[in-house]
C-alpha cells in the first residue's frame, strides 16, 4: 500500500475538561431551590472538572491508493499569554500574526502533545508543566493521556474528535467507512461551535507549510550582511473584520483601507547575498485637473448657502454687459451656436479666445512600489547545487496560483517578507530601506547563465541565474514614517511572519 499524497489539516478550537475525581453537591433542576409544588429539589454529586479552552490540533494524514485515509501526525497547540510563551522552549511554541482594524495582532501557542501516527499513541510535551495553572492540573491532563493510549475514557477523546471532525470535512469521509484507518475517535466530546467558515471564505486545497531553511553560499559568514525571503499564506480578510462588514460596522473604511488581511505561517526561508544594486522607488499619481469659468460660476451655485439668490445675482450681473460678465455673456452665446452647429473651437475662430482651463497639477493616486532581484547562484559543489534547486523551487512553488477541491475557484498565491538583514546583530539593516509585505509578480530562471553547458554528476547545472518582480501589496503613507528612527530607511507597519517577530525591533523608516 503506497502513499498517494500527505494533507495538511487544522481543527476547530475545542475545550476540554479534566476530571478530579471529586464531587460536589449541587441542587438538581434549574428553578428556585424549590419546585412549584413547594417540593424541595433533591441534590446530586457532580465531577469537579478542570477546564482547559482555546486548544486546536495541526496533523497531517495520508490518502493511499487504495482509498484508505490514515496515519495522522497530530500536534495539540493551546493559546496562551505571550509571558508564558516567553517561557516555553523553541520546540514547544508557536506563533501566528495577523492583521486587524487596530493594527497587528499576534497569537501565541503552546504544543501539549502530539500523536504519533504509525503507532495511534499520544506524547505530552514538557510544556505542560509551564502552561497549566497548578502540578495537579497538569498531572490531571498526562493522566487522560495515559488513559487515552490505554483504550479507557479520557477527555482526549475531543481532541481526536475535533481532528476526526476536519478529517472528515476534508475528503468527504464516513466514520464507519472501511477506508478510516485514522484510529481517531469518530464521536466523542463536543467541539466548540465558533470557527465556523465565514460566508466570504473560500477553502482551498491544502498548501504546503514547511520548507527548509536555504541559503547562499552555504558557507556564508553568520556576520555577513544578506537578503532573507519568508512566505505568508494569503487568507484575505480577518474574522472579526468579516463580522464588522455583515453588521455594517465600518464595512467601507475596512474595504478601502485594505489592511485588515489575515496571513497564514509557512515555516522555512532563504537567505541570499546582498546585490551590487539596491534601490527604491517612492512614486504617487498626479495629473492635470482644469476647470474653466462657466464651471466654476456653476461650482459657486452649488456651494452656495443661498442656491437662489447666487441664481438672481449672475442674472444681475449678466443684464450689465460691461466688463467680465460681458464677456462670459458673449461666450456664452457662441458655446450655444456651437453645440447648436457642432462645430468644434468656434469660440476661438470667433473670438480669437478660449476659455481660461485654470490648468493645475493635482493628486490622483498613490502608486505600489516595485522591487527587482536578480541573483548569480553559482555552485561550488554537489550538495550546494542541490541547495539552489531548492531555492529555485520555493519561489516557484510559492508564487504558483492555489486551487479549491471542486477546481472552481483558484486562491492567492502566497506572498513574501524581504528583509535586508544586517549581519552583526540579525536585525533589519540600518543602512537601507525596509520592504512591506510583496507578491512574486514574476520569476525568470536562466539554466545557463554564462553560456556554457556544464553539468554535476546527477545532471545538476553547475550553474543559475534567478531575476524575481516583487510588489508591495499597500502603498506608503505618512502613518508609516510617524515613529521614524532617523538612522535607518524602510517603512512600519509590516505585515511579519511571526518567526521575524523577535528580529525586528524598529520598523520605522528614517529617510
């Protein structure tokens, strides 16, 4: 039985609840404490439970050829404070940026356990000994796992019902088919009504996720100044902006803004040496704007307090045909006799004048900055020739056009952060500007850039040229320099994956 694709999937967030095998009492029914017959209600033991919110699972699964639909990796990531994140190892957290009307948001995330898909079996993580509240809550939630491998009841059975449950939505899957080979419990525990999809979102198939970590030379120095590229996916507008447009709640601002965008995170970057050239270009719209004189005497009339009364003066103006309102008179009569005898210029065949355009340069736009790379990748063996590859493929994968399951409708691409990153602290170059959130407009790949045919043994050219068109997605506005430091060039706001979060710490521009 072979492997026929691997998917990535995401649950719906869920709650779940630890018994403490202790009891309380507590009254039965949900009036007062007595019924209407005057009868007191009796009392019943309850379980003391321990609530644990706000938890959804990552698992990748497998579809084979023969239809069967299983060995899920699972990972279990609660929501937490970012001074409990702070606190967490590298390899047991997590963050997800996004944007909203207020600006960035960040969420952080604990991993608790993951599941092990070849052998069904849950692991915790040593997370949960810094996330949960007290030793006794965590103790409580190693015991459910514990349980849960055994086959016995536990509340992880809602952690495999929610990741069941995408599962399901996802290849149209029966519980009871004979193709689940998922080992995941087909009921269990309610999961959490919330994330329902919104009425304005469009589910595609599942993208890749995670890439590894490129760079040329791979013998570069950690001190050296160089230019690093991280995807985002592109997920369009956040939930809570969806809910202020279906109430109406600033649904035109937030449309014309354009920022409140949501971006998934896709792990893995590349890291390239700094170019010869390195430049940008700041540009807005203006153009030529006229009005002559009929126009504004009409635009006086409709900004006038007394509409009528500006009326009953030009008329007043008019019967004296001396001086300026002579002149507008005699003009208009030619315009008259000449949309009569559509005859063009006839004011200036009649006249020998033209009405004064008032011609003025004014604002029309702003403009999308444009950025261009071209990069010399020049192999200096085997395994960094392997290396290029790769680097070729992450742009070309990334940049390519994504699909929804029906072929229906195709996604957005993903985008880019481009960094200049100064070598001594891995910070954002001083020296030079900084790049908002760009989409991969073009990628051209030269195969045999100096004109010489010359190959490695498994047929690897020793040599590429790669040249990239990047855009940024909103133009630079004023906002973006009001916290300037004036040592260094670039522009605020990012749209950031979080794992450059820790990297940046100014993201003003200077000049």
């Amino acid at each position: 039985m072979s492997d026929l694709n691997k998917t990535n999937v995401e649950s719906k967030r869920f709650t779940i609840e630890l018994d403490t095998g202790q009891k309380k009492k507590q009254i039965s029914g949900t009036g007062s404490l007595y019924d209407p017959s005057g009868v007191k209600n009796p009392t019943i033991n309850v379980p003391i439970t321990v609530k644990v919110p706000n938890l959804f699972t990552r698992s990748d699964y497998t579809v084979f050829e023969n239809g069967d639909v299983g060995k899920v990796n699972s990972k279990v990531f609660q929501k937490v404070t970012k001074e409990t994140w702070d606190k967490l190892e590298s390899t047991n957290k997590d963050s997800r940026t996004f944007q909203t009307g207020s600006g960035t948001n960040t969420e952080y995330y604990a991993l608790l356990a993951t599941r092990d898909g070849e052998t069904n079996k849950y692991a915790y993580t040593t997370a949960v000994d810094k996330v949960f509240v007290s030793a006794r809550d965590a103790s409580l939630f190693k015991r459910d796992i514990a349980r849960e491998n055994k086959g016995e009841t536990s509340s992880i059975s809602t952690v495999s019902a929610a990741t069941q449950k995408i599962i399901q939505f996802k290849e149209g899957l029966d519980p009871k088919s004979p193709n689940n080979k998922t080992g995941l419990s087909p009921n269990g525990p309610s999961v959490d009504k919330a994330p329902q999809q919104n009425a304005l979102e469009i589910r595609g198939n599942p993208i890749r996720r995670k890439y590894p970590e490129l760079r040329y030379p791979k013998d570069r120095h950690p001190t050296q100044d160089h230019i690093q590229f991280k995807m985002l996916e592109y997920k369009g507008l956040t939930t809570a902006t969806l809910g202020g447009i279906r109430s109406g709640t600033n649904a035109l601002r937030t449309l014309a803004v354009g920022k409140n965008r949501e971006f998934g995170t896709i792990e893995g970057s590349v890291t390239l040496p700094m170019q010869s050239k390195i430049s940008d270009l700041n540009t807005v719209e203006w153009g030529d704007g006229q009005i002559n004189p009929l126009q504004a005497v009409g635009l006086g009339i409709l900004t006038a307090d007394s509409p009528f009364g500006q009326v009953d003066s030009l008329i007043k103006q008019l019967e004296n045909k001396e001086g300026l309102a002579g002149n507008v008179l005699t003009a208009g009569k030619v315009l008259a006799f000449q949309e009569a005898l559509q005859v063009k210029g006839l004011l200036a065949r009649t006249t020998g004048a033209i009405f004064n355009p008032n011609t003025e340069l004014l604002f029309r736009g702003p403009q999308l900055r444009p950025f261009g790379f071209s990069f010399f990748l020049a192999a200096r063996s085997q395994s960094e020739a392997s290396e290029i590859k790769q680097i070729i493929r992450f742009f070309k994968q990334g940049m390519s056009i994504k699909e929804t399951p029906d072929n229906l409708f195709l996604k957005t691409p993903n985008v880019f952060n481009i960094r200049y990153v100064f070598g001594r602290n891995g910070q954002d170059h001083p020296g030079l500007n900084r790049i908002k959130t760009c989409a991969l407009k073009s990628c051209s790949v030269d195969y045999n850039p100096d004109n010489t045919f010359m190959t490695f043994e498994d047929g690897t050219m020793t040599a590429y040229r790669i040249t990239m068109q990047f855009q940024e997605l909103l133009p630079i506005t004023e906002s973006d320099y009001l916290s300037a430091d004036h040592s260094a060039a670039g522009t605020s706001n990012f749209l950031l994956a979080p794992e450059l979060d820790e990297f940046v710490t100014d993201r003003s521009i200077g000049f």
